[in-house]
C-alpha cells in the first residue's frame, strides 16, 4: 500500500511502525528527523502534508530556491489575510520566509527557563544555537547586499544614538543586519540542512510527503495508539513507539483537538469525544504586529534598486534596528524597526518604480489570540485569530505609536530625506494619530507565531507540554516546534526554534 511518489520517482510505502513519528515537516520536523534517525537503532518516519522536492537542491523550483523573494508557491490557503499564511512543504516557513535570523533577548531566555526548567538554561541553548548557525550556515549580510535605501536607514539609526549589535545573540537594542541562510541568491532551507541526500539514504528514517495529519487515536492511559494521515483520496494509518507533533504553531493544536485532546466543553460543542481535557490547547497565540510606513521613492532612489535588480543583487530587507519603547524591560527591547525598498510584497508597480518605506513591529505583544477548529474535518481551515492590539490596557497599540515617533525621528536625517518622500496622509506622523481601531485595521505581521501549545511548570494549569515537549495526560506524545514557546521572542523565530528542536532532540531515550 502507497501513499503516493517521492520526488525522485520511488514509491512511498506505508510503514506498519516506527519508533518514533514526527508529525509535520517544517523547520522542526526536519531538525528532529535528521537528529534521531542519527541513532541507526532507532526507526524514524517523518510525515509532511506538503511536497518534498528531492535531495537533489537542482531540482527545486526556481522561485523556492531565490533568497531574494518571498514566495508564495506552496502555501496552506491563498486568497486569505496575511497572518494565516503558513507553509506547506518540506522544509516549511524556511522555503518562503525572508531567510532572517536574529536571537532573542536575555528576558526572553529567562522566561523560557522558568516555563520548561534547568534543560533551557540559556548556556544549554547557546549550545544547540551554535549547531544551528553551522547547519543553517547563517552568515552576516555582505555590505553589496545592503541597499540604498537600507544604507541610509543605518545611517539615520546611528544618527540617532544606537550602536552596532550582533543580531545573532542577546544584547540591547542597537542596529544592525541578520543572520542570513541565503548563499549568493540560494536560499538555504531546513531540508537542505538537515535532510541532505546523505541522510536521507539511512535506511532507518523514511519520508512521507502530500500526506495530512487527521488525528491520533487516543487509547487508555492517554496512550497514543495511531497517527491517521489522509493522502490521495485515501485514509493510513501509522504506529510508533513515540509521536512527536511538528506541524506548527497553527497545525499542532488543530491535530491535537481533532484528537480530543484540547478543552473538554469546546470539543463537545464539535462532536468530539474528549479524551484529555487540556484548557490551553490552540489558547496563547501571540504574534507580532506590524504597522508599515510607506514612503514615495525620488527618481535617484528607483534608479539605484532598478540597477541593483538588473545584476540580481536586490534582496530583501538586510537592515533593522531593535529599539526599546517605554514598556520595554530593561536591557530588552520589544520594538524591530525594518526599512525595505523593492518589489512590493503585494500587487505590482510599473516596470522600474519600486515600493519603500518601513516596518514598525511590536515584539513582545501583550494581546492574545487563539487557533480553533471550526469542524472535525482535516481540510478544513482552522479558525486562527492573532488577537492583535486586543489588550485591555492598550499597551501594544502605544507601543507601535512609539514605534512610529522613532521613524519620524529617522525620516528626518539627511540620509533618508533624499531617497524617497513621505506618503500623504500615511506618514508615520499620521498613523500615529490614528484610533487604535483604525490601526489595527491597517496591520500586517512579521509571521512569528508561536505559544497555542505552551510549555510550563506542573501548576500552570494551562501548560499543555512540559519541558521536554511531553504532552500532559498522554503517554507517549511530545510536541516540539514554535506552538511550545510560551512566549514570543523578541526575534525573528526560525533561529529560536531551530535551537529547541535540536536541544528537545538531545532528551530522547526512547
């Protein structure tokens, strides 16, 4: 019995049992298939919902490869609004995302510790970070791949006070460039990492791919029993010793709810049976919030990026500051600042016009949202809601305010004052002024959701997972991707979990 073609033409056999399953092939799923099929005594099966394009990097399509655009190629739902935008494809946010990589505040990591115990001690992710620069190979941004526009947003930025940072590791805020997995226009995904040819010739690790994730079948003991996956019209079902969920800060309580696993009342409401009553399932999520300023470039400005386009060395954004609003815990800071000059993210400009401005993102947002099922149904969409500016006290609305009094501080530098001009009744000055309402209503997103799986201690009642990914009532479950983090960084989030997939990889002894 088969669930479909790999991408080199083989037929892709439906396994009777595994030691271990790992459920969603994103940046996760990858570091943990490639980590635990190392031991050749343990059988792993990764399952991903999304194509697998090979080992051969040749063979990829060309728009997945390019480090220098966004691509939208292979993507849950089209059409929907942009914070539900999630990938689907081995190697996940990795093969569409703007290959950053920064890290997170010292705060942050503290937090973190306090959720999961002495295993995250920051040394302990420090450790696993370094791996994960080495297989991602992250780099700092070459200055030829800084524009203009960019330049000179450095330029206003120290201007302005702040000192060069190193992105890649705590400190406070500052300006500076990411980590970037792009090598000379390639982007460097997470199945290129850790799922290199090499690797995937282990005869103890088997890939699946175009294959959902239903639900588990949960026994007595909260004993997971099967993982019922759904491929070409037809069901399967997998058995393992051990299942570890890496579908996704959207993905991971979609399937566990659809399982039972999740808030007993709401699962009623669907017609499920509950199997372990969990409050915090798909509870907690908190992403970051964005606000963009756009700007109107002058002549001089679209000339130089058309130039920089015509020699392929126009990217994406390579240049940000993290500032501190007056919210901010001491030595953090909860504010990315990020200019960007290029082809717009959505819908088209003329040939040799190009779009500018800057992104203000609130970091460390206190609102939150929630991931629900509206049906039992697996091709159905999950309702995802961010929740953004939704805090009562109205912290993160006057957060991005402060956000956009440091731009206007920055659009008046010589530096930037010749590059482009403000936009008539969108200058930051304006959206400031705006009602929180209003603001909202114009937000965009970094793309860093996590927290709807949250790691915790034994007495936080809404903890779903513990410090080992181990899910609460169950016996042989573990989550382990970005629903786990209980809070959001201060950073980008593929560098964060990366690290934790491969520091959770360490605490298998099954």
């Amino acid at each position: 019995m088969t669930l479909g073609r790999t991408a080199a033409g083989h037929d892709a056999v439906r396994p009777t049992g595994h030691d271990v399953v790992v459920l969603g092939g994103g940046v996760a799923g990858c570091v943990l298939a490639s980590r635990l099929s190392e031991d050749p005594g343990r059988s792993v099966c990764l399952v991903e919902a999304g194509p697998d394009y090979g080992p051969d990097r040749s063979a990829w399509p060309a728009e997945v490869r390019d480090a220098r655009a966004l691509t939208r190629a292979d993507v849950w739902e089209r059409d929907v609004p942009v914070h539900r935008y999630r990938a689907r494809v081995l190697g996940g946010s990795s093969c569409v995302n703007g290959c950053w990589n920064t890290w997170p505040s010292a705060p942050d990591l503290a937090a973190w510790r306090a959720a999961g115990g002495p295993g995250w001690r920051e040394a302990e992710l420090n450790r696993h970070r370094e791996a994960a620069v080495e297989r991602m190979r992250l780099r700092r941004v070459p200055d030829h791949e800084v524009s203009p526009w960019g330049r000179g947003f450095l330029t206003a930025a120290a201007e302005l006070g702040y000192e060069e940072v190193d992105m890649g590791r705590t400190g406070g805020p500052g300006l500076g460039s990411p980590l970037v997995n792009a090598l000379d226009g390639l982007r460097w995904n997470a199945a290129f990492a850790y799922l290199d040819a090499e690797t995937r010739g282990r005869p103890n690790l088997t890939i699946l791919a175009d294959a959902t994730v239903d639900r588990l079948t949960v026994g007595d003991g909260g004993r997971i029993r099967s993982a019922e996956l759904v491929g070409h019209g037809r069901r399967h079902s997998l058995t393992a010793g051990t299942y570890v969920l890496a579908a996704g800060t959207f993905g991971s309580p979609a399937v566990l709810l659809r399982s039972g696993i999740g808030p007993a009342d709401r699962l009623h409401r669907l017609g499920l049976r509950p199997r372990v009553d969990l409050p915090g399932v798909g509870a907690n999520l908190v992403d970051q919030p964005a606000v963009f300023v756009p700007m109107a470039p002058k002549p001089g400005l679209d000339a130089a990026l058309a130039a920089s386009e015509a020699v392929g060395g126009l990217y994406v954004n390579r240049a940000l500051v993290r500032a501190a609003s007056a919210y901010c815990a001491d030595g953090s800071w909860d504010l990315h600042l990020v200019p960007s000059a290029g082809p717009p993210l959505f819908g088209r400009l003329p040939p040799g016009r190009y779009e500018a401005g800057f992104s203000v993102l609130a970091m460390k947002p206190a609102s939150r949202g929630h991931v629900r099922l509206r049906s039992a149904d697996p091709t159905d969409a999950p309702d995802i809601d961010p929740g953004f500016l939704t805090d009562p006290a109205g912290r993160d609305a006057a957060v991005l305010r402060e956000g956009l009094g440091l731009v206007e501080r920055l659009l008046a530098s010589p530096a930037l004052k010749a590059l482009a001009d403000p936009v008539p009744g969108r200058s930051a000055r304006e959206l400031a002024a705006r009602e929180t309402r209003e603001l909202r209503d114009l937000l965009g997103t970094y793309w860093h959701p996590v927290g709807t799986c949250a790691m915790g201690p034994p007495d936080d009642a809404d903890a779903v997972v513990d410090g080992e990914g181990r899910v609460r009532g169950t016996a042989n479950l573990r989550v382990a991707d970005a629903s786990i983090l209980p809070t959001v960084p201060a950073s980008n989030s593929q560098l964060p979990v990366i690290t934790v997939a491969e520091l959770l990889a360490t605490t298998f002894q099954d």
